[in-house]
C-alpha cells in the first residue's frame, strides 16, 4: 500500500471508530454522517490500492473474479473516473487528492466536535421548561438590587427583540433573576437609521405593558453609541442617550482595532463632564492580545464593562479569556448581560457571574452588578 493510501486509512480510522460508537450512544445523524464518510474514505483508500485482479486472485477464484472486475467497473457517480485516473499516469494526483480529502473530513469532524461541546455546555445551563410554558432560569446566587446598564430590550429598534411579547417575556425573566432595574440601550447609530420618538415610542409602550401586566421593574433609556465625530455634539443635543439622564454613556468600540483618536476623545468627554463606559472590550482584537492596551483606557479615566456570558465562552474563546483577564487585573467596573433577546446572552447572566465570584469574589461582583451602576444612575462621581 502506497504511502498516502496508508496514511488516509490510518487517519480515518479515528472518526470511523468515534463516529460509529457515538451514533450507537447518542443516535445523533452527525454521528452517523461522519461514520459514513470515514467508510467511503477508507474504502477509496484500500480500493485504489488493489492491484490488478488477474493476478490478484488465483484460478480457483474465477467466479469471484468475474463478479469483482463487473462490480468494479460499475460507474457509481465519480467514482469510475478516479479509477481510470489513478490506474493511469496521473496517480500520484489522485494520491494528493485523497489526502486532501481526508484533511477536509478530519477538519470537519474537528468543527462538529467544537458544536457537539457547544451543545453540551449550553444544555449545562440547566435551562427547563415548566408546565406554565415559560422558560425558567435558576434562582440567582441572593445578589440583591441588580441594575443591568446595557440591555437590548426595546423591540423593533435594533436587533433586539421583534415583538412587544419578546420583550415582556424578557422583563419577566430578569425579575426571575433578581434584576430590579434595567436600561434599555439600543444601538444608535443603527444599520438602519430610525428617528429618536421611535425609540421613545418604544419606550413608552413597554414602560406601560410593565404597568399594566404588574411586573416589578424599573426600566430607564440610555442608547449603545459606537464612537463618532460629533457623538459629544449629541450627547449635548439629546440625540443620542446617556445611561438613564445620567452623565455616563456606553461606548462601544470596533471589535478589531482601537481609534487613534480615542483618548482624545476621552479626554474631551471628561471636559464636557460626560463619562464614557465601554462596552465588551473583551471582544476587541487588541485588548485580547495586550490586556496592558485596556489597562491605559481604563486610567484615562474611562468605566469597563464585560458581558456576563462571555465568561462562559458565548462570544468566543479568545473573549472568555480576555474578560477573565480583566476581571484578575482589576479593570472591569460593572458587569452587565447586553441581552438581545430571551435566549441570547440572557440565560448566561447568572452563571457568568458565578464564574466572575469563583476569580473576584462576592462583594466585588456585588460592586459591579449592583453598587457601581447605581452610582451610574445617580450620577455619582465614580473614582
């Protein structure tokens, strides 16, 4: 057997074997797909490399013989082709082309392996469904007084929730979490551009579903503002939203660079007595790689938020880690869920923040979802 054959039917043997005893365990269609492709690939592998039948079996064998050469010389989809190919000059390009196909079935069963633990550390959140039809969360770990100062709530203004529905069912749940207030922040500007009395008509109406269906929970409006020329202008104007008629703001940054101007327009804003918080710096390219480059932002002086889930992995790898960092270095000042709907980073909140009490502890974690923000809406001076 040529070196590449061995290679492709050695190194198919392992999802071969996974696959069959994971479809046997769990019954999954993925299981069985990749136990299907590591079959075809080790048949293409031990196929090509049967040489030429005459001499392959011997004259007692003849029957068998004859039934082989009319099976192998069945057209079945491609297959014909590559055989003619490979018996012909160009074998070692068949080889190269077996091999690259291995890799690509090896790197596909790598990505279902990274969904399949996806899965199962969703299904961890132990996240059930009651009899009454709503989704139920864990009681929270008795955090009193939680504000959340960067949530997505207002339906139809950004890609928040759709519906009026989606968003009460969202204030139900952050009740069920222990959240006692909440500042809806939608994105401005947006990818499609909408007048403010939308978003305040928004507003309004779910300030009165709030009422009228007896849910016990303060909601204020504040906007999630990426960083432009005229965002100080604005502020002055009331076109876009400090956090709950504060004078702090969020300020979200680009996930893959930092603006050259931003100190700048730190120092401008503190000026103007407007006090920037940014927003999820642990999703930034820059702040993962040097978490020193967030520590200079942080003394300009700028408040830090992270995203609860992102200290369970929801947004990545990369941000989990950068948000941990954070949290050992001492920069992050409040923690917040930037939930944009019911099941998006919602039902990670609470366990994020068992993971940031597990590095912090408990009063510091109470600091950032409860005391610090509270500061915010009372427009404290925060040192």
């Amino acid at each position: 057997m040529s070196l590449p054959a061995m290679h492709t039917a050695v190194g198919m043997s392992v999802p071969f074997l996974i696959g069959l005893l994971r479809f046997l365990k769990t019954r999954r269609v993925t299981s069985l797909m990749l136990f299907i492709v590591a079959v075809f690939m080790i048949f293409c592998a031990m196929w090509a490399e049967i040489p030429d039948i005459p001499s392959f079996f011997s004259e007692k064998n003849m029957m068998l013989e004859h039934n082989i050469m009319k099976w192998k010389h069945v057209d079945i989809f491609f297959f014909h082709g590559l055989l003619d190919r490979y018996q012909s000059e160009d074998r070692g390009l068949f080889e190269g082309a077996l091999l690259l196909l291995s890799m690509f079935f090896l790197m596909l069963f790598a990505a279902s392996r990274t969904i399949l633990s996806n899965e199962k550390r969703i299904a961890s959140l132990s996240i059930k469904e009651p009899s009454g039809g709503h989704i139920s969360f864990n009681k929270p770990a008795n955090y009193e007084d939680i504000i959340d100062i960067h949530c997505h709530l207002l339906p139809e203004v950004d890609d928040g929730p759709e519906t009026i529905e989606e968003s009460i069912e969202m204030c139900r749940k952050m009740v069920d979490m222990g959240v006692k207030h909440v500042i809806a922040t939608p994105h401005l500007p947006w990818r499609e551009k909408y007048e403010n009395n939308k978003i305040l008509s928004s507003y309004e109406l779910l300030k009165k579903r709030l009422s009228e269906e007896q849910i016990n929970l303060n909601i204020s409006l504040g906007s999630d503002n990426h960083i432009t020329w005229d965002l100080i202008e604005k502020l002055r104007k009331g076109e876009v939203y400090p956090l709950a008629n504060s004078r702090y703001f969020l300020l979200e940054l680009d996930h893959y660079t930092i603006p050259p101007s931003l100190e700048d327009f730190i120092t401008r804003c503190n000026k103007e007595e407007f006090y920037p918080i940014i927003t999820h710096p642990e999703r930034n390219m820059i702040f993962q790689s040097d978490i020193s480059s967030l520590r200079k932002i942080a003394e300009m002086p700028a408040l830090i938020q992270i995203t609860s889930s992102s200290l369970l992995g929801y947004s990545g790898k990369k941000p989990k880690l950068a948000a941990i960092d954070a949290l050992k270095s001492g920069l992050v000042d409040i923690i917040a869920s930037d939930a944009h709907a019911l099941n998006h980073r919602l039902k990670g909140f609470e366990e994020g923040l068992k993971v940031a009490e597990d590095i912090v502890g408990r009063e510091s974690v109470q600091d950032m979802i409860s005391r610090t923000p509270a500061m915010v809406i009372n427009n404290d001076k925060i040192e």
